[in-house]
C-alpha cells in the first residue's frame, strides 16, 4: 500500500481549507495623522498593525477615502504601493486591482510620468474635497499614512 496515494488527498483538502480562510479575512483601515517616511510608516503599520493600506477593489478605496474624509484629513497620505522598477504593493498583494495602478490614468495626476527619475518612489493619495487622485512621491518625503489590519469575517452571499 503506497503511502503517497493518501498524502495527495491530504494536501488537496488542506489547500482547500487555506483558500477558504484566507476568503474569510478583511481589511480594516485605520488613519494615522503622524508624518512619516514611507518606510518609517511601513514599520510603524507592521509593528502596531498588518501593514501600510492595500487596495484591491474600488469598494475598498472608497471605504479609505470615507475614513480619511471623517477624519477631516485634506491632503496626501501614503499607502503601500511602491516601485523601484515596477509597482508593487508593501503587503506583496498582486491581484487585479494591483494592475489597474498601471494602467488606469483615471486616477493617476495627469503630471505623473510613472517614476521617470528611475528612484525608488512610493504612491501617495491626494483627497480633497470628496475627490483624490494618486501621484508619485519619494518615499523619504513625511505624510500621514493608511494602515489595516485583517481580522477574520464571516460573509454570507444570497443569490
């Protein structure tokens, strides 16, 4: 009796059961009015939190931009989005939403030239007003900063 024939459907049920809880996490958002660094807030959110803010929908920038805007916040603030070469998020998301940064222009500043200068930058929102876009900045630049942190859901789907 070979051992490997039980081995397989062991690991196939475990992948299903991480799948299934890793659907089960959300992200909290939580604002931080102190004036960082990009890595200063990358440390501060990983020590006290998850991480600096990921945004995989436009549900969850919504949900960002209405806590900035009941804080009364108008200005930049940072999220875990960088690039040295190409973007990618601090958390090491890559989903759909990830892919949008690149390439959706609706958001971007018009005067963004997607890191020309070649530097490692770090992604800033402006909101303002009800309005925000996002722009580039060198990550040694202070601003305030998003943070989350996942805590376990239960989400139930009707059809």
């Amino acid at each position: 009796m070979s051992f490997s024939k039980y081995v397989h459907p062991v690991l196939n049920f475990l992948q299903h059961i991480f799948i299934l809880s890793s659907c089960l996490l959300t992200r909290q958002y939580h604002y931080v009015g102190q004036s960082l660094n990009w890595t200063e807030a990358q440390t501060y959110c990983r020590q006290k939190y998850t991480d600096l803010a990921t945004i995989e929908t436009s549900e969850e920038m919504d949900k960002v931009m209405n806590i900035v805007s009941s804080a009364g916040y108008s200005s930049y603030f940072w999220t875990g989005l960088y690039s040295s070469i190409n973007w990618r998020w601090s958390d090491g998301f890559k989903g759909s939403y990830y892919s949008s940064f690149n390439y959706n222009y609706n958001y971007w500043s018009s005067e963004d030239s997607f890191n020309s200068r070649g530097d490692q930058i770090c992604m800033i929102v402006y909101w303002h007003s009800q309005h925000h876009h996002w722009s580039d900045s060198s990550c040694s630049s202070l601003f305030p900063f998003e943070r989350y942190r996942l805590d376990e859901a239960l989400f139930c789907e009707t059809y």
